[in-house]
C-alpha cells in the first residue's frame, strides 16, 4: 500500500502539468479500449454476477453490479463527455485590481492524489478515473470484491489508455487485492493521499468517517423526498413520483419518502396507490394515508424509523401533510440532505422549497433521479456530497479541485 502511494504521489506530479490534449487523448483511447474489449468485459461481469448469486449477493446489490448495454453505453458516453468538457486546471478567475497596481485572482488547482473506495459498481471505475485524469489527479481505487473480475478488466484499458497517450500507468492504480484490512490502511495514508471518496453503503462510510485520517467527501444516506402540493399539475405528480421510486431501486436518489398535501391527497392518492401496487412497491402510511386509502389498498402504518429509512427497495413511505410549511419541516427534519423535490405550479411555493429545503439538490416538477453527474452534464460524477464544505452534490471536475491565489505585480513593494 505504501508503495501505491508513493508511485501515486510521483504520478500526480506529472498528471498534474499534463496538457489538456494529453488528458483527452487518454480519455478517448480509454473509451477505444473499452470497446475493443467489450465481449471480454461482459464475461468478467458475468463471473462477477455468478459469484454474487452463489455467495447469496441481494437483488439490489446485484442489480448495482450488473453490465448492462445501456450502462455499458453510458460508461463509454461519460468518457467521451469529460474529454469535452473544459479543463478546469490553470484557471483564473475573479481577478480584481488593487489601487497599488496588483492583479490578484484565483486559480484552479489538482488536489493531488484522491482515493476512492467503493461498492458493487464497476462502472464507477471508469466515472472516477475519467475525472481525476481530466482534473489532474492521481488516483488510487478500491472496488468491492464482489466487482473485482470487472475492475481488473476495466483497469487494464486504463491502463493501456495512458500508455497510448504517453501518461505514467500509475495515474491510475486500482488495488487488486481484495483484503478489507487494506481500507484501514489506505484511509490513513495521509502522507500520500489528500482525499477520499467513499461510494457504498452506510457501514463502509460511516467506518470512513470514524476512522480516516484524511479529509473525506461523502454522503451518508439517500433519503429523498417528492412533495405534491396544493397546487400541483397532478398529471405530473404522478408521473414524477411513480418514475421517483420505481425507475431504480437501489440508488441513492431514489425516493423513500412521499409526501402529499391534504389539499389533493384525497385526489391523488388512490392512483398513485395503484400505480406503485402495479409495481409491486411497498406502502408505509401515516393514519391520514391509510384513511384515504381504505381496505382496497394494502398499507402498513409507518412508524417513527420509516421516515428516516433508506431502503434502497420497492418499499416507500408516504404521508399527508398540512401544506409546504410542514412538508419542509418534515424533509429537513428526516431527510439526509441529498435531494428532494417538489411538485407544483406555484412560483411562490417553488422558491421557497428551493430556498429552504437544506438539500444537495433541490428541485421543482423534476424527479429526483436526476441528481447525478451525468445528467447534469458533469460527465461523470465521482460521487454525491451532502457535505456543506468543499463540494456540494455531485462531483465532477470542479469538485476535484482547489484554488489558490495567484498575484500579478510590476515591483510593488509593501510600505
């Protein structure tokens, strides 16, 4: 592990300097190599997969691991994106000029070595490596050995990416060896590493957390919230919350809150009931919900703990509200500060739900789904952040770096 570090160390001096014609031919032949090798991808996946299902892996989980064409697609489309976007590195903005003559500014700066420990995902080495290169980072990378066949496979077209642009190898390191021991090491590495990202579930964040030695971007929960108000388009209350639970269980932007107005819950309800019954989606109501819904629908009473659950499975809880004022009580109350959103045709209510919701994302009449790197035209995303300092939501480029002050002068001297 000390030896990654210091080969990381030394690469992130050169990665660092790279011209932005050398990161993106890296990137490009990253994506060639992807393809070439997609047959021989698929196949390591599948062992993957097999292995998750002999060692007893959830649908969810197994769902998280899986290669399928469109992610598969996507994966290759992230690389493409983050070679066009523009590199952040060198530069300068808010440059303002003093009385003594000085120009002082900012700029865009790596922040060295990132190490990014993560779960089930594969393709999350390829967002990780695409944007620390792209940033001019080194990175160091620890999936989860559930995805180890497929790591390795998409390592080695990183690794072949940098090679063809003229990139030392160990930009990127992904660490093969599946021991858990090797996280409290790489955690602490200090003296080599300047951030970690967690990607997983609660345990591994929360032993991040509680044990890292070095600065850590992370989110803890997904509890994300849809409120239909008052004066909600309720066409597009349903659809929005129906696609909110039901497009992908188990991402962290999927709802595990409903919220309703009184003002339409009596309207609304019974269909968005039905709707998630076609789906097999589980329902947890307050009284007020289980009230409208009657004996035709079947619906647990939610207890205190459903509010603040992240099931990560077709299981929602859903409760009436008095209105905005108590749906926004509610969410900054339970939720975990990722994204919630809100549907409604009022301008009034919208901006105060995006004011006051204290949230990553925040949203009016979109789902929640969105919320993620790709979809906000970030190429990729390393990760999302509820952390309030740094970076907030998700992670790209930016996100990856620092600034620092640069000072422009023509002899000036302090008197």
């Amino acid at each position: 592990m000390q030896g990654l570090g210091i080969e990381a160390r030394k690469a992130s001096a050169l990665i660092s300097r790279a011209s932005t014609e050398t990161k993106n031919a890296a990137l490009k032949a990253i994506g060639e190599e992807i393809l070439v090798n997609r047959t021989a991808l698929m196949t390591a996946n599948e062992k993957d997969l097999d292995a998750g299902r002999n060692n007893g892996l959830s649908d969810p989980l197994l769902d998280r691991l899986m290669f399928t064409e469109a992610r598969f697609t996507s994966m290759v489309e992230g690389l493409a994106q983050v070679a066009s976007l523009d590199d952040p590195i060198g530069e300068i903005t808010d440059m303002s000029y003093q009385p003594n003559g000085l120009q002082i500014g900012r700029m865009r700066t790596p922040l060295g070595v990132v190490g990014i420990i993560y779960e089930s995902r594969p393709n999350v080495t390829i967002d990780a490596a695409s944007l620390c290169l792209k940033s001019g980072n080194a990175a160091i990378l620890r999936g989860g050995s559930e995805a180890i066949h497929s790591n390795l496979g998409l390592a080695a077209c990183i690794e072949t990416g940098l090679q063809k642009a003229g990139l030392p190898v160990t930009a990127v390191q992904v660490i093969e060896d599946t021991d858990r021991g090797l996280v409290g090491q790489l955690i602490t590495m200090d003296e080599f590493i300047d951030v970690i990202i967690p990607r997983g579930g609660k345990s591994l964040i929360q032993r991040l957390i509680d044990e890292a030695t070095i600065p850590v971007i992370k989110h803890l929960d997904g509890v994300c919230h849809v409120y239909v108000d008052g004066d909600a388009d309720l066409e597009k209350a349903y659809s929005i919350a129906i696609n909110a639970k039901t497009q992908r269980y188990a991402v962290c932007n999927a709802i595990e809150t409903l919220l309703i107005s009184d003002a339409v819950a009596k309207e609304i309800l019974p269909r968005l009931a039905a709707g998630y019954q076609e789906h097999g989606v589980e329902l947890r109501g307050c009284q007020t919900t289980i009230n409208i819904l009657g004996s035709e629908v079947q619906v647990s009473p939610a207890v205190e703990e459903d509010w603040y659950a992240e099931y990560l499975a077709p299981i929602l809880a859903v409760r009436v509200v008095d209105g905005l004022d108590d749906a926004i009580k509610h969410i900054n109350h339970y939720g975990s500060n990722h994204t919630d959103s809100i549907v409604t045709e009022s301008y009034t209510a919208g901006r105060r739900f995006i004011r006051e919701v204290d949230s990553s994302s925040v949203m009016i009449n979109a789902s929640p789904r969105f919320a993620d790197g790709f979809e906000y035209g970030l190429g990729a995303e390393i990760g999302i952040s509820t952390n309030k300092l740094h970076a907030r939501g998700p992670v790209g480029l930016e996100g990856l770096t620092s600034q620092k002050y640069v000072v422009f002068g023509d002899g000036q001297i302090r008197q």
